[in-house]
C-alpha cells in the first residue's frame, strides 16, 4: 500500500538541511507523516511525505507530484483556523514533503472508535466548523478532495471548546486510498467519495461537501452509509445506491440528506448547510439545557437570548420570558427576532439596511468593550411608522404579509420565507439577510430588553459589539429618549465565510413589538446599511 519509505534511522533525517524527522506519526495510503523539528525557528512541525502506490508511469507520478506541490502551495494561503497551517514544501528524493502544523489531538477517526458515535449537537458543531474551513478553502480556489474522520483533528474538551481541524488540504488530490481508475487514480476513500469522481468526472466545492455529508452520517453511526467490504464495491455503492435513511441523525436529517444528493447541481450547498448547523447546535444547546462550543446558553426566564453566529434578535421590548422563537403571549419579542436570526446568520448574512449612529448613548456598566462604528454613508430619514404607505423607492418593492405589517424590500431579495422565528428575506450575494420577527406582547423597554440579551456577546464567535442605544431620529419609529419605543443593537462577529456586520432594531409600534435584523458583510458596511434604508424607512406596522 505505502512504497518508497526512507530507511533512514529516526533522528538522522535531515530534510533539506532544515527539518530533522524524529518519528512517525502515521501512515496511510497517502503516505507517511513524521514529527520533526525545525532546526532554524526551533519548533516541532509535522512532515507529510507523499507518496503515491505502485502501477504508475512516471509520467503519471510525475503529473501528481506537480500537482501536489501546486495545491499544497495554496493551501498555506488559506490561514484559517479550521485547517492545518501549511509552513513548507520541499523536494527531497523526487517526490514532494509537506511541513505542516504539528497539533496534538486526536483525529475524528479516532474520536468515533474509541467514544463511539456522537451526539447530534457535537456532530453538528464539528461538522459547522469543517464546512467553515471548506468554505475558506473554495474561495481561495482549493479543493480538498479526501475529506473523511481520519483527516480531521479535533482538539480541546468534549462539548465545550472542541476545535475541528481539516488536515490534507489540497493534498488529497496527490494520493488517496482508493485503487487506479483506467490510466489515472481516483483520489480520496471510496466510501467518502462523491459520485461524480467515482464516475471521473471533474470535481467541484460540491464533491467535498457531499464528503463532508457522509462524514457527518459517520459522526452518528460510526460509519459511511458506503462502507463495503472493497474498495470497488464501495464505489459502485457511492454511484448506484441511496443510503440508509440516517436514523440517528434527529435534526441533522435534513442537513445529510441535503449534503448526499446524488446530483452535485441539485445538492445542498454551504450556505444552506451552514444555516441548518447553526441552528442545529443553537436549538440542541437549549433543549440541553448546556453550553456548547458556541457557548449559546439557554436564556433566563427574565431575559431574550441570541444564538449563534448569527444574530438573532427578537422584537424589542418584548416581556421577559422568552426563549428564541416565534414570540408567544408573555415571551420576550425581542427575544424570539434574535434567535431566529442568529440561527440563519450562520450561513447568510445579508446586506441588510439598517443606520448607524456616531454618538453611542453610552455603555451600561460591565458592557463589554465597544468598537467605533464606522458613520452611516447618508443619514436614514425619519419617518413615523403610522405614516401611510408612502411611494416605494426604485430598487424596491412593497411586501405585504398577512400579520398586517408592510415593509420595503430590495428587488432581486428573495422571500419572504416563513420561519419559526419571524420571516425572512435573502440578498443575491448569498451572504445577507433581513429577518423579521413580531410579537404582540411588547416588553416595556426595547434597549433594556437589547441589553439583557446581549449576555455579554456569548454565542457569537469573536463577538465585538459596536453599540447599543436608543434609535435616535431614524425610522421605522424614532426615540430620542431612553429606549423605551426603539433601540439599535449594533456588533460584528466571525462567520464560516468571514466577518458579518449586523444591525438589530427593536421597536414598539401600535402595540405590536418588531425587530428588523439586517446582517451584511462587514467589508463595506456603511454603504450597504445606507443602500438599505427603504426598509426601515417605508416599513408600516400591522394596525
């Protein structure tokens, strides 16, 4: 399986003239990989040696060895913390040495045998931050190509600060483990594989999420649905059979269903998956009653609580009480906005409209530290809520629901989709997103309720909050008080495809509780916000 190993007596391997191989850490049909030291930076890093099985030409060994160096080159760009850091690539003996990372942890392989299958909530973290790391790596033009549990480390404490590692990246693609296909190899584990390259045919981002699909069955089950006696048999089971329905799966169902999609142009993709695990692992930590790596803790009956990488506000001034949700007689509004934005945050941040202001109210005591929030690019103009319905802008359209409320959204958005927690309306850049969620039990106070939901930024990875105080002179209903009709809760964190900017309004208008929670892309901010400002401005609420 493994040809070509060096015979060099452990210790007296020095790579070129730099990296001293110590020992083995693993092997596998891919190759070896060695600890080593680096005698020039002083530190421990790992070696992969790749090498490819016996039968090839050396013309063909030739073209994956090129291909090697070409990819593993790109993935030392990524800088991701889902993916093992890529320091080196040196030719040594006519093939190809990676130095990488040296991280001491177990592989999710291992994970699974040793502490048998997961539960849903950690497979759906895990599985949230090697999509993360998939999304990083298809922007920058990187395909994994073997993405399985052995080549995923997962370090840190079970349930609270796991970090999921993907290993391999772009290397895959110069050995795999599956057996020769006419003149060339089919990279990658047959019972991992995605359908189109156990057919030859070329593969996309799309080939590792169907990867990462079977990956997440294994988390559950302890093994791929595809898993066959032979390498062959495996692949013909991946191209012709469906697999076993996932019944441990609960509501990861529809995530892995959507993921293993025969089809790649009809299969689930990262931003609907992200959206699914986000929430997955949101929800899962409530009903737990427990924190979980994002830390989402179940709200106090006094006050809203925020999920995950995405906002998700609740109506302001929502009663206390109120968990994440469709806000119900007695619940916080606020509360259930904020939820449900957080949760489909995850994976789509949208352009959302909403204005900033320059002049914070000022910070509650023990607030956490706030950031300067850039200056919207134009002043929202003020418009009372119980205004009419005044001409929608160009660029707009006027939605209707059937609560009563009216409101102004981007041509091109689609929507409304109606959710759990409120309705929702997705930009075409696939990153942004307008929620709307309503309640018609306000609580007395929208910047209270802001304040006591924000718990400290918990549940949002690399929380930094930018403010939080009354509206201001902006619509839909402007407060130059204390907060009490309106309030903007204002931050930015860390999604899987980079940094996302959200704007929550909460506000009380003819005694209904709304929130209007816009997230965007953080890079251009104060343009986008100020393109969206017919959706506060033009928004009517139910009579």
């Amino acid at each position: 399986m493994v040809a070509d190993m060096p015979n060099d007596t452990t210790g007296e391997r020095l790579l070129a003239r730099r990296y001293r191989l110590v020992n083995h850490v693993g092997r596998g049909g891919m190759g070896a990989v060695w600890k080593a030291h680096d005698e020039v930076l002083g530190r421990d890093v790992a070696v992969k040696e790749v090498i490819l099985p016996h039968g090839l030409t050396d013309e063909e060994r030739a073209v994956q060895y090129k291909r090697t160096f070409r990819e593993a080159r790109a993935a030392a760009r990524l800088g991701h913390p889902g993916v093992v850091t890529v320091y080196d690539v040196v030719e040594e003996d006519g093939r190809p040495w990676i130095v990488m990372e040296l991280i001491h942890a177990r592989s999710l392989d291992q994970v699974i045998k040793q502490d048998g299958p997961l539960d849903v909530r950690r497979a759906a973290d895990i599985g949230r931050q090697m999509l993360a790391a998939l999304h990083a790596a298809h922007d920058a033009g990187v395909l994994h190509r073997d993405v399985k549990p052995s080549n995923v480390l997962v370090t840190g404490s079970t349930g609270r600060g796991e970090r999921a590692v993907l290993t391999d990246f772009g290397i895959a693609t110069a050995a795999g483990d599956a057996t020769l296909t006419q003149t060339g190899l089919v990279m990658g584990s047959p019972a991992y594989i995605a359908p189109e390259r156990a057919r030859g045919r070329t593969a996309g981002p799309a080939s590792d999420l169907w990867s990462l699909g079977v990956t997440l069955y294994a988390m559950l089950h302890g093994r791929s649905p595809f898993e066959r006696n032979e390498p062959m048999a495996a692949l013909v089971a991946v191209i012709t059979e469906e697999p076993e329905p996932p019944s441990r799966a609960g509501r990861l169902t529809p995530v892995i269903e959507g993921l293993l999609r025969k089809n790649p142009d009809q299969r689930m993709d990262a931003i609907q998956a992200g959206a699914l695990l986000d929430e997955i692992v949101r929800q899962e930590t409530v009903d737990d009653q427990r924190t979980l790596t994002v830390e989402v803790p179940e709200p106090p009956a006094d006050r809203t609580r925020v999920g995950v990488p995405v906002p998700d506000p609740g109506p302001a001034g929502t009663s206390p009480a109120g968990r994440a949700g469709l806000p119900a007689p007695g619940r916080n509004a606020l509360l259930i906005g904020v939820i449900a934005l957080v949760v489909l945050i995850a994976v789509a941040s949208i352009v959302y409209a909403s204005t900033r202001h320059d002049k914070p109210s000022g910070k509650p005591s023990g607030a956490p530290t706030q950031r300067k929030a850039a200056p919207p690019s134009s002043p929202l103009t003020t418009r009372p809520v119980s205004t009419g319905t005044p001409g929608i802008p160009a660029g707009f359209h006027r939605y209707s629901d059937r609560t009563g409320y009216t409101v102004a959204i981007p041509d091109g958005w689609t929507g409304p989709k109606h959710r759990q927690y409120g309705d929702y309306f997705y930009g075409p850049d696939g990153h942004s997103y307008i929620q709307i969620a309503q309640t018609s039990s306000p609580g007395a106070s929208a910047l209270a309720d802001w304040r006591r939901q924000e718990n400290g930024g918990r549940g949002f990875r690399g929380y930094e909050r930018v403010r939080i105080e009354p509206t201001g002179d902006h619509p839909p209903v402007p407060d130059t008080g204390d907060g009490a009709k309106s309030a903007d809760w204002e931050f930015t964190h860390t999604l899987g495809w980079g940094r996302a900017h959200v704007l929550n309004r909460g506000f009380v208008a003819n005694g209904h509780g709304y929130a209007i929670l816009v997230t965007l892309p953080d890079s251009g901010w104060s343009g986008r916000i100020a393109a969206l400002e017919p959706v506060f401005a033009f928004f009517t609420p139910a009579r």
